[in-house]
C-alpha cells in the first residue's frame, strides 16, 4: 500500500496502523495468500529505505533497457 506524498502525519499514522493491524489478523492473512498475494509487512521507515537503495540500480536498468515514458 501507498499513498501521495505530502499526506498529513495524523493521516500516515492512521492508514499505518489499520494496514498493520489487518494485516496482523489471521483471516486478512488467508484472504490474500488464497488470492496468491503473499503476505509481508514492512513499517514505513524500512519500506522508504529499501526503496531509497534500490531506486537507483531500478533507474540504471530502465536507462539501459531504453525504457521510455508516453
């Protein structure tokens, strides 16, 4: 799940915790395994991090692929 930069803070914390806690419960868990959907967590900060370090060698690949945008 994500949303628009700029969301308000009380907002962030908000969708963060109703997504934590759904995803917690062991029913949304076999909902989306049997939808083939696997299931897996990452609070904010990591999920920003892992994106942050990947992004560049993702750019680099697109470059060299000759990916363009319409």
């Amino acid at each position: 799940m994500v949303a628009p930069r700029g969301l308000s803070e009380p907002v962030r914390r908000t969708l963060v915790k109703a997504l934590a806690d759904a995803l917690a419960t062991p029913a949304m868990q076999a909902d989306l395994v049997k939808a083939g959907v696997e299931v897996l967590y990452e609070p904010p900060a990591a999920y920003e991090e892992r994106v942050n370090r990947e992004l560049p060698a993702m750019r680099t690949l697109v470059e060299r692929a000759g990916i363009k945008a319409d």
